[in-house]
C-alpha cells in the first residue's frame, strides 16, 4: 500500500485569519451563542493530527427560541423579495464560492480529514447547486394552471408558498454540501432557515454562510446554534415549520417521531448498505478504477459510498485481483496534496467503530485481502481501505452500515442473483452497476435505491442535479435535488373559481335533468379526451 506521511506543517494564512475571525467574533449570525472561553464550548479537533482547530460556544434551548425568533421576524420580509433579487444573491454567492474554493475546501480538510479531491467535491458541489437553484427557482413556484372537472366553469390555479422557517440538521462528513447545500434551495423558496452544523464541524458551515450573508442574503434570515444534538437538535424539531436532517436511521426515526407529532413536514436523508453490481460484460480496468472512488472517497464515510460488490462468477477471480492490487496502490495520508486518494477517519469514534467491524468479521472467518488495520504512524484516526472476502452470514459488515473503508466482494451465479442480494437489505439509499450500457439499464431498472449509478459508485446520480435524490425503506423520505429539492420547503394552496353559474346547475333545471345533462357530458368529455 503507498503510504505517504505528509507532514501538515502550519495551517494555510488565509485558514488561520479567518478562523480567527470565526473564533473571536463568531456573531455570523444573531442568535449565535456569544463565544466565551470561560462558558460551555466545543472544541474542534484537526483528524489528521488530533491538534484543536478551535473551538465554538455550546447553545442552549434559548439560543434556539432566540434563533428563531429573528428568523421569522426576517422571513415575513424576505418572502415578497422578487426572485430576481434572490437570483442575483444567489449568484454573486455561487462565483465568490469557486473564488474562495482553496480556503473551503481548506477548511473541509482540516475539520473532516478527508483528502483533497473529496473535500473539493464539495465545493463544486456547493456552486451547482446554488447555480440550479437560483437558475429554476421562479420556475419551480410560479402560479400553475390546474385542469378542472368543469372546464369553463371553473378556473383553477396552483400557488406555492414558503412554510415560514425551516430546521436543519447537518453532519459532519460533508460539512458543506449537506450545510448549506440544503439551505439554499429552502432560503429561495422563501423561507428563513435555523441551522445547527454537526459539533465537529462547524466552521466550514459559519464560513460559508459568511460568504452568503457576504453576498447579499439578509443577516437575520439564517441563523446557525452551534451545540449537541441533544439539546441544539432537538429544539430545532420542536419549533421549526419543517426538517430537513441527514445522518443515521436511528436518530432520523426519533426526529421523525419529534415532527410527526406537531405534524410538521420532514425530509431525511438516512444510513444504507449500498450495493454494487459487476457484470461479465464490464469493462474490467475502467470498472476498477472508479469502484475504488465509489468505494473510498472520503474514507467510505458516505451514505451513498458502495459497502457490498457483487460480481458474476464468470469475472469474480479477474475483478478480486484487478480490485485488490488497486486498493493495495492506493496513497493514504494528511495533508493538502490533491493526488493523495484517501485521508483520515473523522474521530476516535469512527476508529473503533471500522476496527470493530473489521475484528468482527476477521473472528468469524472472514478473509482480508488489502487493508485491515488502522496506521498510527499517519495520523491517530488512520485506516487503511481494506477489501474482504468469504465474508459469514453471521458477520455484522454484512448487513450493517460500517460508514468507513471497509468494502467485501461475493460471487453470484447471475445478474438475477445480484439484484435479490442486492434489495436483500432495510436500507434503500444508493447502488451501483457496472455493466455494459444495455445490461446496466435493465439491471438498474430492478434495484430498490433511490439512486442508481451506472458504470460510476455514486457521482453521476448526484450530479444529476434536476433529478431527485433520496433514500427508500429505511434510508429516508422525501428527496434533494431537483424541482421536489425546492418544493418540499412549500405549501400548496388550490385557488378555484366558479365562473357564469353555479357547479350545481341552473336554479329552473330539476336536479334530475341536471344530473342527466352531466353524466352525458361527462361520457362526451372522456370520448372526446378533454376532461382529466
């Protein structure tokens, strides 16, 4: 395996002033807790070298009362701004985003751990989406025509209007798509947005915001409260209009449960055991090369990162080399370098919770072949991307989201057998399939995710930015990305207008004979295909 110790040296001039900034004078927004090192912190910690990074003030329930005070006060202006104000916000923050993109994805390293190429993945990421949205916006609310039972009599229209202000949740393994990556399309549609980034990541989610505030966006209409899920988290569920979360399936049913009872919409993006699918007729080489992407970007702490291969048995021998000499080639380490392919683990946590799969599996006659041990000699939270196979039933990796570099291979007798190991599971978030192009439709066409990949792990689905995106059975409900993305932060009002008479006919005609006239033009209507 191509280990490379790359020393971090002293933090880049540009991360250090505005952490400083960050840490000192955090006021990003009103309602974030006032920073004193003498009251209830949080530190942030550096992965790659255990050193802190800073640290941020821990927020109590009235912060979050406060929080969203301000916010609706705000939001009952924002929402008559004109879309093309909003656009214009939007767009002057998606250019300073690519400008300011070595400082992001700086950041992102620093609190993550992840290597360069997955943290400026996020970046990218974060301009497309503001882009699309600022883009479609007006085109996602604008007032519809409806088609009604009468036509003629009656006029319909559909209106959208914001919900007022919504929560939102965020992890740490992509501090900045899954921060503002959600607020954006929330904020065009109207709404304000209470935030609370993940405790070990929360300044790439205050600098980005720093940038939109920078572009125009009223100061008051985001409010970010740094502090524990616990109490942070859960005050949002209690008082925001909708939620949007994404993290585990355990803490997502129990938020669900939160808003369930207020009868508050909610869109969650939950945990999975994402399967991939290699037919005989895969380009072997290029299969290989981009499964290790699918695999280990970001050390597999990804919700849609690929934790299960299933290869024909016709290709099995062939792709266990191919894929094993690959991963074993694989360059490991801290630092900024972008051709480094893998970084650390998030925290001491993720690093015994990996270890603790892999152990598992190892006792119970699993075989190891690349990989299988954490390298202290990198960084504390290291572990090597580790491949596995012969992998027993009662193994836990086998069934359970290991969220970490841990991926095993199975043979199976045909593509049919592939797509029933594949759906054999709770979850439903991601899958993939490297086939050629005919075979990889019709195989994808079968798989119950709500993403499917072809002949890619997971970044084709996800750029596909005007098609919704999210999870089935236990990975989640509702979508991002695409129109639903934008319309989930709205409610939708039906305006209706009775036109020339009453729907219940003329005062002189029987009931009967009206009835009659309708049920003629009813059958007439279908005939003619100009009904509903």
């Amino acid at each position: 395996m191509n280990l490379k110790r790359l020393p971090l040296g002293p933090l880049p001039s540009d991360v250090e002033e505005e952490l400083r900034d960050l840490s000192a004078n955090a006021r990003v927004s009103t309602s974030t807790p006032k920073l004193d090192p003498n009251g209830s912190i949080l530190t942030v910690e550096i992965p790659f070298t255990g050193e802190t990074l800073g640290w941020v003030a821990s927020g109590t329930e009235d912060d979050v009362t406060e929080a969203f005070r301000i916010a609706r006060r705000a939001q009952r202006s924002w929402r008559h701004v004109p879309f093309s104000e909003r656009k214009k916000i939007f767009s002057r923050f998606h250019d300073s985003v690519l400008k300011q993109r070595e400082l992001l994805a700086d950041l992102v390293q620093l609190e993550t751990g992840k290597n360069r190429a997955t943290a400026m993945d996020e970046v990218l990421d974060i301009a497309n989406n503001a882009r699309y949205y600022a883009n479609n916006a007006e085109k996602f609310m604008r007032e519809r025509s409806r088609s009604t039972a009468l036509p003629v009599l009656i006029k319909s229209r559909e209106q959208r209007e914001p919900l007022g202000v919504v929560g939102q949740i965020s992890p740490w393994n992509y501090p900045l798509s899954l921060s503002i990556g959600d607020a954006i399309p929330a904020l065009l549609a109207g709404n304000a947005v209470v935030a609370k980034p993940d405790s070990n990541t929360p300044f790439t989610a205050l600098l980005a915001f720093k940038l939109l505030f920078d572009a125009g966006l009223p100061r008051d209409l985001a409010q970010l409260v740094t502090g524990s899920g616990r109490v942070v988290g859960t005050a949002i569920a209690e008082q925001c209009d909708y939620l949007m979360f994404t993290g585990s399936t355990k803490t997502g049913k129990i938020l669900g449960e939160t808003v369930g009872r207020r009868l508050v919409g909610y869109s969650a993006e939950l945990g999975g055991k994402n399967p991939l699918i290699v037919a005989n007729d895969a380009d072997m080489d290029y299969a290989v090369r981009n499964i290790v992407i699918g695999c280990f970007s970001n050390s597999g702490q990804l919700c849609v990162s690929i934790e299960r291969i299933y290869v024909e048995r016709g290709s099995y021998d062939e792709f266990v080399a191919k894929f094993s000499d690959a991963v074993k080639a694989m360059s490991i380490g801290p630092g900024f370098d972008p051709e480094v392919q893998m970084g650390s683990l998030a925290s001491k946590d993720q690093l015994d919770t990996v270890t603790e799969y892999v152990e598992d599996a190892r006792a119970k006659g699993a075989t190891i072949i690349a990989g299988g041990r954490a390298r202290p000699d990198l960084g504390p939270y290291f572990y090597e991307p580790t491949v596995m196979v012969d992998v027993p039933e009662d193994a836990r990796l086998r069934t359970e989201e290991v969220f970490g570099p841990v991926v095993y291979i199975e043979p199976v007798s045909d593509l049919q057998d592939a797509v029933e190991k594949a759906n054999d599971t709770a979850y439903g978030l991601n899958a993939s399939v490297f086939a050629q192009s005919e075979t990889a439709w019709r195989i994808g066409s079968q798989i119950q995710a709500g993403s499917v990949s072809l002949n890619d792990g997971y970044m084709a689905a996800w750029a596909s930015i005007d098609n919704p995106m999210g999870g089935m059975k236990e990975s989640g409900m509702s979508h991002r990305h695409g129109e639903e993305g934008l319309i989930k932060y709205t409610a939708s009002r039906n305006v209706s207008e009775q036109r020339f008479m009453s729907i219940r006919g003329p005062e002189a005609l029987s009931r009967k004979a009206y009835s009659t006239i309708m049920a003629q033009a009813m059958l007439v209507g279908k005939k003619l295909r100009v009904l509903p």
